[in-house]
C-alpha cells in the first residue's frame, strides 16, 4: 500500500509532470510546428505536402497524425490498464511509454523536408508515448493522496510541468534565437537540437518517480483470459459502475465534449498562429512561454476556487471563457491580439486539466482498487474527444481553405460541455444530502 499524502511520494509524481511536459511545450506546442510549418511551405507548391504518394495541407497532415496517435491510443489503452491492474506492473508500461515517446523525440533530430514521412511517424510515436505516460501516471493520483487532497496534488502536478518545460524551452530558446553564440551556421540545427534534448530531459527527469512510486498491485482476483478481451471486459464494468453513478457519468459526458475544444487549442493553436499570422519561432516561443508561465498561478486559483465555489462551478466559468476565446480567436488579425487571447488561454488552460483530473479523482467509488481501469476510461474519454476535435479541425481546414473556420468550429463543442455541466449542477443538487 502506499502511505497517502505523503510529501516525498506526490513530489516525486509531480516530477512525472516536470519530464514529459518539455514534448507538450517544444514538440506540440512551439518548435516543432513553428519549424514544421516553416520547412513544408515552399514557393513550388505552397502549403501542399506529399505523404506516400498523397497531397495533404501541411498542418491538416500533422493534425491528421495526431489524431490517429490518439485514435491507436484509445483502442489500446483498456487493453494495456486492464493488463496492468490484473499484474500489478503500471510503473512498467509508465516505463515503456516513456522510453518510446522520448527516443521519438531524439529520432526527430534528423527531421528534414526530405525525411517527412518518418519524421512524421516519428511524431505520432512521441504522443503516443506522452499519452500512455499520462494515463498510468493520473492513475496514481487516488493512490497517493485522499480525496480533499486531490485537487491541490493535481495542481501541484500540472505547476511542476509548467516549470520544467518552461526551463527546457528556455534553453531551446538560445539556440533558436542566437545560433551565432555557438557557432551555429545551419539554420535547421537549433530546433532539430531542441526536439534531440526534449527526449534526453524527458527520459532523464522520468528516473526520479520512477525510483520511488511503487510499481502497483496485483488484482489476485482477476481471472486470466484473453488480453483483448479482458481489456474491454474492464472497460464495460466500469461503464456498468459508471451508470450506477449519475455524478461520475454526466462529469465524463461533459468532459468528453468541452475537451474536444480544450485539447485541439492547444494541439494546434502553434499552427493556427504561424500560418495566419507568420509570428516566427522567436515570437511563438515567447508566446506560449508567457502562457506556460500565466498557467502555473492559473492551475493554483481554480485549486482555490474550487475549494469555495465547487469543482462544477469553476469549470462552467472557465468553459464560458474558453467559448469567448475562440469567438475572439477567429477575429484576430494582429500578433498584439494574439498575445492578449494568449495570456487568457494561459490562465484557464493548467487550471481546467487540473481540475477536471482531480473532479473526476473525487467522483471514484471510495472502496475502488481499480483505480488504472477507471483512469484508462477517463484516457480514453479524452483520446476519443481529442481525435474528433484534431480530424474536425484538419478537415474544416481542407474543404473551406481557410483555418479560422476550423477555429469558431470549436466553440460549438464547449457550448454542449457547458450545457451538460449545468445539467451535472442539477444532478448534484439532488443527490446533496438533506440537512
């Protein structure tokens, strides 16, 4: 068992956090489509790409990619947590995902135009490993600390990933900006040396809560069948718990909705801002540091909040904001209104991953062991959420031509979130215990 609340285990979990949020920033966030972008737009064929003998839009193809990473991940991950839970090895496949997602990264050092399809399958390995590392990871969370607990511990986790990444990318930032200070003449050098040591930080900082969370405990109970079909078996009797708890499912249900919006802004704002508005990688970099630095108080005031107002009330005022933002977002003309859409994005986009992690840690049945199955639903809940916002985000883009409606598209997706969370306040307020 493992001693809950205690400070050594969760600040060694945080640091889970601290590793693989350096591919979030770099890889997802800011160089890598920055350089993306910039590489595959040529004055032969524009913004057109050819990938194994198909023409895509460039971005729509790295959006495409993402989306199948999570798609594969959404299959495989009852699959995987079901294996996990019966053998008690979690720590193990945290391993696994880890070391795939970081030598992906060392792998996109030889990223060239002429090296695009394995540089893109290089890059659908790498959010396949950041994806399996967070679902074993977020398994731990009821383990480790109890439930009025939970939201600060989820907190604390996102602050450490805002930090850690904002350090890595600040190195990168040097050699992006000023190659000339170490004798850099190759202008592909400096972001192909930032994705080498964004799998280098990941893989090195991951040695900490792996030296110290416990690898899990064996399910002696669990009867030893097919893998596939016991992964799916797992899935079904949490979804049949799930129907037994209103809370839980209407939580899942909203959350399924308003992250379709969540995730694809931040998948793919770095590509939306470089092709309407060619920032550069300097200016993006700067942005998204601002964002990441803006998301650490923000991650803290929804922790803060919740604790006055309740985890349902915070998340309806942040899904209001996020519906402002993508209205504003499809008006943006100028980098200064970037910046300031930006800085709102920052300060709500730690604090609704912190506290949608830690609501749904809170609805769990007390007395469940089950805790990786349960967090493989909340996975998959997203990944599939994930997978229609990238594919409605890239094919918008391919039939109108034009990026901005793919971006008001995405308010409609928050809209169905926040009126479902107003139906969870309803199905709070019933099951209050009468005083």
């Amino acid at each position: 068992m493992i001693e809950k609340n205690n400070k050594k285990t969760i600040r060694s979990w945080a640091f889970f956090d601290w590793a693989n949020s350096a591919y979030n920033l770099v890889i997802t966030s800011t160089i890598f489509p920055a350089y993306y972008t910039i590489i595959t737009t040529t004055k032969e064929h524009g913004d057109k790409v050819t990938f194994f003998g198909r023409t895509y839009v460039n971005t729509s193809l790295s959006n495409y990619a993402l989306s199948f990473a999570y798609l594969i991940m959404a299959l495989a991950l009852p699959i995987l947590s079901s294996i996990a839970d019966r053998r008690g090895n979690k720590k193990s496949f945290m391993k696994f995902f880890t070391y795939m997602g970081g030598l992906a990264c060392v792998g996109l050092y030889f990223f060239k135009l002429d090296t695009l399809e394995m540089s893109i399958i290089l890059f659908a390995l790498a959010a396949m490993g950041y994806i399996g590392g967070v679902l074993f990871s977020n398994s731990y969370l009821p383990e480790i600390a109890t439930e009025e607990h939970q939201d600060r511990v989820s907190a604390q986790g996102f602050s450490y990933g805002y930090i850690g990444s904002v350090l890595l990318q600040l190195i990168c930032f040097l050699f992006v900006l000023k190659p000339e200070w170490f004798g850099i003449t190759d202008a592909s050098f400096p972001p192909r040396l930032s994705f080498l040591l964004v799998g280098v930080w990941w893989i090195a900082f991951s040695q900490i809560p792996f030296s110290v969370l416990p690898n899990g405990t064996p399910q002696a109970g669990k009867v030893k069948t097919n893998i596939i079909k016991d992964g799916f078996s797992e899935l079904s009797k949490v979804w049949k718990q799930l129907k037994q708890i209103k809370k839980l499912k209407g939580f899942l249900v909203s959350f399924f909705f308003y992250s379709m919006g969540v995730q694809t802004i931040m998948l793919a704002a770095a590509g939306f801002a470089e092709k309407t508005l060619k920032l550069g990688t300097a200016k993006l970099i700067a942005v998204i540091l601002i964002i990441q630095l803006v998301a650490i108080p923000g991650a803290m005031l929804m922790s803060y909040l919740a604790k006055k107002i309740g985890n349902v009330n915070v998340l309806i005022m942040v899904v209001l904001v996020w519906i402002g933002c993508c209205v504003y977002g499809y008006y943006i003309t100028n980098e200064y209104q970037f910046y300031s859409l930006a800085a709102i994005v920052g300060l709500i986009m730690g604090g609704i991953q912190s506290l949608s992690r830690s609501t749904y840690s809170k609805y769990l049945p007390v007395d469940t062991q089950d805790t990786t199955s349960f967090f493989s639903f909340y996975d998959v809940t997203e990944k599939l959420a994930i997978v229609i916002g990238l594919f409605s985000f890239a094919y918008i883009e391919e039939i109108t031509g034009n990026i901005r409606y793919s971006i008001i598209a995405l308010a409609s997706f928050f809209i169905i979130g926040l009126i479902l969370l107003f139906v969870l306040k309803k199905i709070e307020r019933k099951e209050a215990p009468k005083l």
